[in-house]
C-alpha cells in the first residue's frame, strides 16, 4: 500500500491555473456537455488521438463539480461478462500508464480489490467469475478466509458474525486514484492541445435540423457544433430529453462518507454486497466508505439516514478495529442506471448527437477506457470495438449486457 503522504506536500498547482478560462466561440467542431471525467477525458482524447482540437466542453457548474469529485475512487475490471471485461481491462491498462501520459500526479495506487463472498452461492458466483476473468486474460483468483485475513489483517473473519467471511476474489491491479487529480490532469493537456474548457455555461437546449445536430442553446447564449456528445451523467435523461430522445434510465443518488485522518490500517480495497459496504483508506489517510444506492429517485446531492446506519453498522461488522472512528463528512453523487445495469455509448437516431451515460456507479474507473472509446465513436461516426456491445438499440434488440449482481457490489 502507498503510505499516506503529508497533506499538501504532492498538491499539484492550484486548478484555477492549470486550464485556460475562455468566453465561447459562435461555433465549434465538437461540443461535449458535461465538465466531469468522461467529458475530460473525451476532449482529451479527441485531440490526442484524432487531431480534432476545435472543441468545446460545457459545464454548468465548475470541473469535476459533479460525481467525478464525488465517487469513492475504486478502479477495477474484474467484471464477469465480455462486453463489461473489455471495456474495463482496457481502461485498467490506460490508468497504469495515465500519470505519466498526462504528466500529472493522479496517485493511482494499485493495492488490490478483494470482493468478499459470505454464503456458498457467492462463492459459486464468484468462482464463476474468476474463471471468466481468467478466460479473459484478466488477473483474478479465489482466496479463502485465511487469505483474506493476510491481505487485509484487520478483517474480522470470525464464524460467528450474522456474515461470516468464506472468502474472496482478488485483482492484484486493481486500487484507487485521487479523483479531482485525474481530472485536473486531463483538463491541464486538453487545454494545452486548443481545447475550451468552458465553465458557468449550462446547456439549456439542443438544436436539430432536419434530424442533425447542429447546435445547442446555453446560459451564455447559442453556440453552433457540428457534432455533440453528451456526458452529463445523472441529468443525462433530462438532456436526451431535449433531442427528443427517450432513454431507459433512472437517476438514483448514491451516498459515501469519509472518516477523520487515520494512521495506515487499510492496505487494500474490501468490498462486501452481502452486508453492503466497501472501503479503502485513502491517500491522506481517511477512510472511505460506500454502500447502495438510495431507492428513490431523485437529482439531490444527497441521500438518507438509514442508508448511512446500514453501511456504518456494516463496516464494523467486517472492521471491529473502525468502532471508535469518526464520521467526518458524508455526500452523495447522482447515478444513472439502465435496466441491464451497463451503460450507453453510441450513436443516437439524432445525426452527429452522441450519448455516453448509464454507468451506475462503475463511471469513475472507466474514465480513460471510455474517454478513449467515445473520442474514437464521436470522431468515426461509429462505435470503438469495445463499446459497441453498448450501443442504444441493445434495449430493442434484446442483446443486454446484464451486469446485476455479477459484479459485485458497486458496479
């Protein structure tokens, strides 16, 4: 695990001058709604990967304001089936090299994931899903209790809890990142490259033209495009909407909470769906904490109590050693969920409008795999290889991609 460094000692140059500020121009070649990580990085790979550096990414708060800033940071892929594996194991591979390409500190450290399972169906499914991960070249294995407890030595593996432990799967690669750095990163590089990274400006309409896209309507006034792709997360409903475009999600806040600063007791990541709780101990030293969606739907930043006293009684269930920590803050982010638990990325019936959304609560750890994917969909007209099992039309066809509950918890 890496050791917790003294606040403030690796703080990158203050955000405010790492990125340009523009007014909007009349027009732009490409115009991406939402400022968060999948927004980023898409502008990012635009113009890396494409040469396409006419950009405009529009946010209606600040940068990152939104659930990149809001997420409990764990990157994976240990995902069960293909489509879901694929997409994640190749962002996985862009984060080991994401530091270096961004030249910026994004503190991505690779302390692995153990996924817990408590009755013999989960270990049936997750034996199931290592061996699929294997399958597909992704480091995974099955660990028993006494494994667990050598991993992560503050894990109560006792038989006489309500849960007991009977063991876990484990990606080695998989870890957690400091999530407003990789977003100050990509912001950084698209701005250097000619990107406008333009903040205070809310979409308020999408224009369209004999069924193209050919602009959209702001809080700072029109701005033509001639293509638009949009990464607005929970409110991706409520911009579809302004296509005229119906898509099968619904916006559920999603809580987590971090402790006072701590001295390292945590050395990997734990995550548990039978008791429904994950938790890591981040950089500076807090721990970490998410559970599960709020049932209800809804748009506020913020969730319910019983959902908190769940996960905090389920925390110390896994952590005796946590009893006596202090809550210090609590938030929640707004996630977006489709029926079959796997986002949207694709093409839209609108011509040159573009839609990535639907992610739950696995946004964070796709940000690369997806920026890079995206980029390549909204520069071709055509979905990458490993988002085209994701495309709209899947909810027409019946080719789901159903992620519920194999996984894991926090998809």
């Amino acid at each position: 695990m890496d050791q917790p460094s003294t606040p403030g000692a690796d703080l990158p140059d203050h955000p405010d001058f790492l990125w340009r500020n523009p007014d909007p121009k009349p027009s732009y070649d490409v115009i991406i709604v939402g400022g968060g990580g999948h927004g980023l990085a898409t502008a990012y790979y635009l113009a890396k990967n494409h040469g396409i550096t006419n950009v405009a990414v529009l946010e209606k708060g600040w940068l990152a304001g939104g659930n990149m800033a809001r997420n409990t940071t764990i990157i994976r892929s240990n995902y069960l089936w293909d489509e879901s594996s694929g997409i994640y194991e190749h962002s996985l591979k862009l984060w080991e090299g994401l530091a270096e390409d961004l030249d910026y500190p994004i503190l991505f450290s690779q302390r692995g994931v153990l996924n817990l399972a408590h009755t013999l169906q989960d270990v049936r499914d997750s034996v199931r899903r290592v061996n699929a991960n294997n399958l597909n070249g992704i480091d995974a294995e099955w660990i028993d209790a006494q494994g667990v407890k050598e991993l992560c030595p503050i894990v109560n593996i006792s038989p006489d809890v309500r849960y007991p432990v009977l063991g876990a799967t484990y990606q080695p690669r998989a870890g957690i990142a400091k999530h407003d750095y990789v977003a100050w990163g990509y912001a950084r590089r698209a701005s250097d490259m000619g990107v406008d990274l333009i903040q205070d400006c809310e979409v308020q309409g999408i224009d369209i033209v004999n069924g193209r896209v050919v602009g959209v309507q702001t809080s700072r006034g029109p701005i033509r495009a001639g293509k638009v792709a949009l990464c607005g997360a929970g409110h991706s409903s409520v911009l579809a909407d302004m296509a005229g475009i119906r898509v099968p999600l619904q916006s559920h806040p999603l809580q987590a909470l971090v402790s006072e600063i701590l001295q390292p007791v945590h050395p990997t990541v734990v995550m548990s769906n039978a008791v429904h709780v994950y938790v890591s101990q981040a950089h500076k030293g807090e721990l970490v904490m998410g559970a599960g969606i709020d049932s209800y739907n809804g748009y506020g930043q913020r969730g319910s109590f019983h959902i908190i006293e769940d996960q905090m009684s389920a925390a110390v269930e896994l952590f005796p050693i946590f009893a006596r920590a202090h809550v210090l803050r609590t938030w929640a982010g707004i996630v977006d969920v489709t029926p079959d638990a796997s986002p949207i990325v694709g093409l839209t019936e609108v011509e040159d409008l573009y839609l990535n959304c639907g992610w739950g609560t696995g946004g964070f750890k796709a940000t690369p795999g997806v920026g890079s994917c995206f980029a390549h969909t909204v520069a071709h007209g055509r979905p990458h290889p490993y988002n085209e099992p994701f495309t709209l039309d899947r909810f027409t066809t019946g080719a789901l991609v159903d992620e519920h509950g194999a996984a894991a918890v926090a998809h």
